[in-house]
C-alpha cells in the first residue's frame, strides 16, 4: 500500500483525483483505520492487480505513518506541500482554524517529510502544489514514475470535463486553478498570514518558499 500525506487545505486532493482517474490505481480514498484492519487492508494489496493507494492527512495521523510505512513495505509515500500562507487562506477564512494550529500542523507535515525520508530515501518523493499547477503534466509525470506506472495523458483528460462530469467520475472534483497561488498577499486577515509565515518560517526556507 502507498500513500499521499499533506496538511488540511494543502493540496492532496488534486494529485490524489488525477492518479484516480487511471484504471490502474486502487484508490482507497481516506482512509485511517489501516492500522486496525491490516488483514483487512493487506488482502486487498494481494488480491488487486492495482496499485493501491491511500490520502492521510498528517494531522490525522502524525505517529500512525511511520507504523503504516514498516507495516504495509514496501510501500512509497508521496508528500504534497503547499505554501503555508496559502494554506492559511483555506484554513482560516474556510474552516476558522487558529493560526498556532495552522502552523502546528504544517510544521509537522514538512518535519514528518525530512524526517521519514531519512530512513527511507527511495521511498519518499515530495510534490509542491504549486508545480502541480504550474507544470501539471511534467509533474504528474514525476509521480508515475514514482509510484512505477507509465504517464499517459488520459490522467489528466478529466480536467476539461464539465464540473458535474467531473464530480461523477472522480472522488472530489478538483480542477486547475493558477490563482489558488499566492492568495494569501490579497488576504483580509494579514495578521493571521504574518503569524503563520513567522511560525513556520524556519520550513518555508527548507522548501524553498522564502530566501
């Protein structure tokens, strides 16, 4: 079993539609009892031809990985990172999360990536939302290789279907859209961005989102 592990609001929806959309993923969706039903869990990985492949969010499930990771090996986890400012917007004006709790919980994803990827080097890929947008096809491309299946162009066909078609044929729906990049400069709340950025400024630098 793989994994794609981000924050709330923090982009793994889109990458998680894209790979649901090729027949050759199993795509379990959400799931956070994978540590109660192994048998459960580890029959499907024997019996499916798939690659099968589960979303956590890390606050969800902050010690449970590293369990997950030795239990389902060889497994591969693919953590996708999005601006904490950006993902202060979501969570603040979406949700009404506190601005220490923002910052807790992306500090961990991105102390959980440096961390993990220590031990397992070839196992652990990181994906910025933002190349995603950008550069969609290049970077899914590096996310098949990852996971060992061949790109193809139909994993991104459904992002030029209509919305309803959209929503019937993958899990959430999620689109392409540039101007999710850098919403936090047009914020109302700057105190809550200025808080956020100072809190998690030290792993902004690490991933290359502040000199």
């Amino acid at each position: 079993m793989n994994f794609i592990v981000g924050s709330l609001h923090g982009g793994t929806s889109l990458p998680a539609d894209l790979l649901n959309s090729d027949k050759r993923i199993f795509y379990l969706g959400e799931r956070y009892d994978i540590l109660e039903k192994v048998d459960e869990y580890k029959k499907i990985v024997r019996e499916t031809s798939k690659i099968v492949i589960d979303k956590v969010l890390i606050h969800e499930f902050p010690l449970g990985l590293w369990e997950a990771k030795e239990i389902y090996s060889p497994s591969k986890i693919l953590f996708v990172v999005r601006d904490s400012r950006d993902v202060a917007v979501s969570q603040h004006g979406r949700g009404g999360r506190e601005l220490q709790w923002i910052s807790w919980q992306w500090n961990l994803l991105v102390d959980h990536y440096f961390d993990i990827k220590k031990k397992f080097p070839d196992d652990i890929e990181l994906m910025k939302y933002e190349d995603l947008i950008n550069d969609t096809e290049e970077t899914l491309g590096d996310i098949c290789r990852f996971f060992g299946i061949q790109f193809s162009m139909d994993l991104i066909k459904y992002l030029k279907m209509t919305p309803e078609t959209a929503y019937n044929n993958i899990t959430y729906g999620s689109k392409i859209v540039k101007n999710r990049i850098g919403v936090y400069n047009s914020y109302e709340h700057q105190d809550v961005i200025n808080g956020v950025a100072f809190r998690t400024s030290l792993n902004l630098k690490r991933m290359g989102y502040i000199e």
